[in-house]
C-alpha cells in the first residue's frame, strides 16, 4: 500500500511540474514574441506597444502580423535585428526607434516600400517576404534631426496631425534626438509676468510665429508680431502632444533655456544694468535684441525661472538648447582683445550655471555653426575659453554644417579645427538645406562618406552623434533617405547598390533608364551644392546677395530626359510622377532663367521689342510650370497658407498669420528678401510672374509698396492641374530641349 502511495504522490507531483514547465514555456513564449522576460518588462513591453503604434498608423491591420522583441542593446548602442521566413516576419530592436527603424529596412530592402514626405510607395505583399537575419548597431548614442529654423522655414503653422505624421517619419527614420521648441514665448510670457513686466511689454518682445526661431536666438524682435493668448494657449497644448509622443517613442527632445536676452521693457525697468544690444541681419535698432552680461545676477534667476516653468508645464527633461551669439558679434571691447577669452568663460559658466539651477541633470546642447560661419573670431583659444567651466559630460555641440567647410568657406572642418572641441560630447551634422528652398543640390558621395572619417578620428571618443540639421525640410528627399541610413552606418555606404534599393523601394523599379537618370543625376545636381540656389526670375534684380545658383549642365539636362524616358514602366507610381514634376520643374525653370536673362539684358539695352519678346517667353514657360507644380502633394502656396489661416480664431488673426507666412518667404525683412525663395504653384502665378511683368513693363514701378500689397492681401487663385503631368512635363521638356543635348 505505501509503495501505491508513493507510486500516486509521484505521478501527482510529476504531473504538477509537467504543468508548471507548460506554463513557463507559454508564458516565456509569449515573452519572447513581444520582449525579453526580467525586471525591464514592463518598460520593454510599453517599447513594443509604441512601436507597434507607429507601424499601424503606418500600414493598417498588417502590423499585427509582425512578431516584435526586444533585445539588449550593444555596448550601450541602439540595435536591430530583421529576419522573415515562411511568411513568419520577426523585428528585434533594443528600443522602439531600434524597432521601427529595423522594421523600416525590411520594409524599403524586403519588400521595396518607402515613405517620405511627398507621399507613401506601399504595396504589401499578402505574405512577408523571406529575408535572411540582418544586425546592425548604431555607432552613435544619438541620431539628431531638425534645425532651430526648421520652426519657421517649413513647422510654425504645423497641427498635431502633421506633426504626428513627422514624428513618425522621425521613428522610421531612426532619429531619437530631434529638437522641441514648440511654445517657448508661452513659458517665457510666464516668466516674464513673474519679474514684473506688463502684458504689452511682454507682447511687443515677440515676433510673428514664422519668425520665432531668430527671436529665439537673439537675432530679432518686435518683427511681425504680437502673438495673441490664444496662440500661446494653442502652442502650449500642442507641445504637450509633441512631448508625449516623443516620450513614449523613447525619443530624447532638446527643449529650449534661457541664452541672456530680455526685453526692452526689462532693460527699462533696470536702468543700471548693462546690456549689450545685438545686431543682425539689417534691421533696424528698434527691432535688435538685448543680453545681459554673464556676471548679472539676472542671468541665473531667469535661466532657473524659465526652466523651472518649462519643465513644470511640460515635465523632466534632460537636454536643453541655448545659443547667445549665433551670427552675432561678441561685445567684446575693441581696446581689450584679451577681454574677450575672460568674457566668453563667463558666458560659458552663465548659460550653464541658469540650466543647471533649474535643473541640475540637464546637459547644454548648442549649435556650432558660428564656429565656423565666424571661423576668424573663433579660433581655438576663444572657443576653448568659452568652454573651460563648463563639465565635459555637461555639454553637447551640435556640429551642424560638415559640407560648409569645404564647399562653401573654404576652410578646414571645425570639428578638425577645434579637435574635437576639447573634451566636449559632440554630434557631426550636416544643414542639407537653408530657407526651405526647393531645387535639388547637395554631394550624395559626402553624404555617404564624410561621418565615416570623423568616426575613424582621433576625436571619436566623445562623437555621440550623427544627424542632419536642414532649415527647411519637405526637399530633396533621397538626401534624407541617405542621412538616416548613415545614422546607423560603420562603414561608407555603396552609393551604387544603395541607389538601385532606393529606386527599387520609392517607385518600384529600376529599369535601364532610371539606372542612367541617377547615373547623371550623381554626377551633375549631386555633386555640387549651392546653399542658396534660385532662378534669377525669383529674384528679378539680382545683386551681389542674391544671386541666381540653381545647378544646369549638359549632364543634369540628359539625366531629366533619361527619368522621364521611364515613365511607361513606372507610371503607376506616385513617387515616380512627384519626382519627374520636380526633375522637369527644374529644367524648365533653367530654360525660363535664360528667357529672362535675355530680357533683363535687352531692358538694359533699351531694347524694349527684345524685352518683351523674351519677358513673355519667360512668363509663359513660368505659366507652364506653375500648372505643373500644381499635381505635386507638398511644392504648392495653399498648404503653407492653409496651415496658417488654420491657427486664427478670428478673420484679423488668419488675416496677420497668412501675412507673416507669406512675409517670411518673399521679403522676409531686413536683408533677407527672397532668402526663402520656393518654387511651389501659386507662388509663380501670384507672386513671381506679377512682380516680373512689374519690373519688365511697368514704368516707376514701387517694387516695396507691390510686394507688401501682396503679403498684407488674402487672396488666392484656383487653376486646374493637367490631367496627366508626366506627359505634359514630357512634352514641355521636349519643347524646350536645348539642341546641345
């Protein structure tokens, strides 16, 4: 009897841990396909369920198809793991960004699908694609996205439907460290009621929202502005669901601090405080900035006030841009040269003391650009001065412009000039564009290379980044497309094989023609690059400033015909049609500049037949373009106004928001005109072609008095789009097509 006993407890027992090894082996099963089991589950699993959410709102019920795990990262660095078979698709990554980046190499490489900006290429197959295991880590802890004048140049009217679809776009893209200033004058107004100032003093600090970024800066106030409660209401609740998607994607956003400027009123109140006021970009002295001195006592209670609020408002966070002289001279005696080093050590100190007393883990992020706009001022002592108190692992530089110091100031690269900047982290960038503008430039070879040396340098040590900064975005896509991939890149990329998957993913194939389009394209548009590249019909008079820069060549011009000759294989494809609208723009545009240089040289020749000969050449061919523009989803006016009118809750306030919109890219003000120059439909027809018969026919033209009529009236005009705009750019490049081709 005891040994049937015994012989039942055993089978009780055996069968008791049979069902406990079942259970386990489901439940770590189902750990498994979402995340790794251990005290980081929960946050590993929130890391899935985001990632996840970006792949729905991506491609719909089919992102719940796809087995999604983390894994630990590689020496602290972001990595991803893709493999498919059988149908069966597994993404592992080591965060969300990790995840949807991963998930997005499948989807360009796997299945040869894109999206971008001007649209999406998704055609899923009904069963994932086989895909052998692919791993790969980032070398960098950061991959850094946008520009402080991003914020003008193409988000200040932006919703939160759009910015969703950016952030997103920043996810897949496997960015994780994008800039965040979204509603700064509303925390600013909150400090600036705290130290006693009045709601107009206050008011007439800020500029126009367009303009917001250079007031940021310190370039600029009063300009275009006020802003009323209720924009600063609806920014600050914007900035909320900007925050909390960036958050919950693990992104690490760079909020704005305190640089030293204050307003005027404030300088009024303290008549015995010695502010310097600043100068840029031509306006006049009732619109330039005042900042305190790094000694003030001012400096820290306002940096800590304004951290204090902003992250009272908006929650913790780690890092925080301030920038006190960007294009701006230094107000340094010009009888005490050596007074600037014991200055700039004070600044240094100043803005990193105000952060650091609101918020004692916070790390100073600052743009380096001036380092090299203003190579002469700083040279390794000063900017070494300006560094010297602040903590080394306090401190992010932001190298922004790496193709500047070779293709535009012919100087050495300032991350090669200042060694590294002495011991401080720094992230290597490139500013892809400058105003939004819209023509192709840019040296795909560097992009695909120039990381890969700084990477391999003796500075590697503290590079914690790699990124792009552009000042207007929605342009230029491949260049993005190349700039993400190089994020995640140990090695320079095979510009060859990575133009074939490119082509493959954004229209679906890649036939002879598209092969020999990118062929010139590569050896002509990119490989040059122009930071300011406009027609001369966009400026109208050109000057020493502003000067007509858009790329032609006989190879450029060849490479068009040779896109548009694909157009029969792959004209089902939208990114194919928004690129051959582009790529024919562009030519056609070139062909319009010498119409119009003809006519600008016969106007000086008193020729008056000849000008009007070719003033109307010039106008008819813009005429063309304008329509043809008008079937592309992003190069048109009306979004840019649309989203401007969309923030006024009365008829004056859409009326003030349009006008600072269209302000911004016409005249801009001060010395900037036509910096933001755009080729989008409605811009041509309204406003270029217009100004153009002005100067060419009108006698005592008041070209000022024209513009501003413009800008201050709300209007606009419908023209329908042709109904098949390949073919008609087709037939206008045919039609225009220069004999030396």
């Amino acid at each position: 009897m005891f040994l049937n006993f015994a012989r039942y407890r055993f089978r009780i027992v055996s069968f008791a841990f049979l069902m406990l090894i079942s259970l386990c082996t489901a439940s770590c099963e189902t750990i498994n396909k979402n995340q790794k089991a251990g005290p980081d589950s929960k946050v590993a699993g929130n890391a899935i369920t985001s990632a996840r959410g970006v792949l729905e709102r991506l491609i719909g019920e089919r992102a719940k198809d796809i087995n999604l795990e983390i894994i630990p990262a590689e020496d602290s660095l972001d990595t991803y793991e893709i493999e498919a078979k059988n149908g069966d698709l597994t993404v592992r990554g080591s965060s969300t960004v990790a995840i949807t980046f991963g998930f997005y190499q499948y989807l360009k490489k796997g299945t040869h699908n894109m999206v971008s900006w001007s649209g999406k290429h998704l055609d899923i197959p009904s069963q994932w694609p086989d895909y052998a295991l692919e791993r790969a880590t980032s070398p960098y802890k950061y991959r850094y996205f946008l520009n402080v004048v991003t914020f003008g140049y193409t988000t200040p009217y932006w919703d939160w439907e759009r910015w969703q679809k950016e952030i997103d776009w920043m996810a897949l893209h496997g960015i994780n460290m994008p800039l965040a200033v979204v509603g700064s004058e509303a925390i600013a107004e909150r400090v600036w009621k705290k130290l006693g100032l009045s709601n107009e003093e206050i008011k007439e600090f800020f500029t126009g929202p367009a303009h917001l970024p250079w007031h940021r800066m310190g370039n600029l106030n009063k300009w275009d502005g006020p802003l009323s409660d209720h924009w600063q209401k609806d920014q600050v609740a914007l900035q909320h669901k900007i925050l909390n998607r960036m958050r919950e994607l693990g992104l690490k956003p760079i909020a704005p601090a305190f640089a030293g400027f204050v307003p005027e009123g404030f300088k009024d109140k303290h008549p015995d405080l010695e502010v310097s006021a600043l100068k840029w970009g031509g306006f006049s002295e009732e619109y330039n900035a005042y900042v305190l001195p790094p000694d003030s006592p001012y400096f820290e209670k306002i940096g800590k006030l304004f951290i204090k609020e902003w992250e009272r408002e908006f929650g913790k966070n780690k890092l925080y841009l301030s920038d006190s002289f960007n294009e701006m001279d230094v107000p340094v005696p010009d009888n005490n040269p050596e007074k600037k080093y014991e200055l700039l050590a004070g600044y240094g100190e100043a803005i990193y003391n105000s952060i650091a007393a609101g918020n004692p883990d916070a790390v100073w992020v600052t743009q380096g650009w001036t380092f090299g706009w203003q190579d002469e001022f700083w040279d390794k002592k000063t900017l070494q001065a300006m560094l010297s108190k602040v903590p080394d692992e306090k401190m992010i530089i932001l190298d922004l412009a790496n193709e500047y110091p070779e293709h535009v100031w012919n100087i050495p690269q300032v991350w090669k000039t200042h060694e590294g900047y002495y011991g401080k982290q720094w992230v290597f960038s490139y500013v892809p564009n400058f105003g939004g503008k819209t023509p192709y430039t840019g040296y795909l070879d560097m992009y695909a290379t120039g990381a890969i040396e700084a990477l391999n340098s003796d500075y590697s040590e503290n590079l914690i980044g790699f990124g792009s900064a552009p000042e207007g975005i929605e342009n230029n896509e491949v260049v993005y497309e190349l700039l993400s991939d190089m994020g995640w890149a140990r090695e320079e990329i095979n510009l060859d094989q990575w133009i074939k998957e490119y082509s493959l993913a954004r229209y679906g194939g890649y036939p002879e023609e598209m092969k020999i389009a990118w062929e010139k394209l590569r050896k002509s548009v990119y490989s040059s690059f122009s930071p300011y590249p406009r027609y001369v019909w966009q400026l109208v008079v050109p000057d020493e400033r502003r000067k007509g820069s858009v790329h032609d060549s006989k190879v450029f011009r060849q490479g068009v015909q040779n896109f548009l000759a694909a157009s029969e294989e792959l004209k089902e494809s939208e990114f194919y049609r928004n690129d051959a609208i582009e790529l024919a723009m562009l030519y056609l545009g070139n062909k319009a500049d010498d119409f119009f240089k003809e006519a600008l040289a016969a106007k000086a020749a008193n020729n008056e037949a000849a000008m009007k000969e070719a003033g109307e050449k010039t106008i008819n061919l813009l005429e063309e373009i304008d329509r043809l523009l008008e079937s592309h989803p992003t190069d048109r006016l009306q979004p840019w106004i649309e989203f401007a009118r969309s923030h006024g809750e009365t008829t004056k306030e859409k009326d003030h928001y349009e006008a600072n919109a269209k302000r911004l890219i016409t005249t801009w003000g001060g010395f900037q005109e036509d910096y933001a120059a755009r080729l989008w439909s409605g811009l041509i027809r309204d406003y270029y072609i217009p100004r153009i018969r002005q100067h060419l026919f009108t006698e005592n033209y008041d070209g000022d008095a024209w513009e501003e009529n413009w800008i201050q009236t709300p209007e606009k005009t419908d023209i329908a789009p042709f109904e098949n705009p390949v073919e008609k750019a087709k037939e206008l490049v045919a039609r225009y097509r220069d004999n030396s081709n």
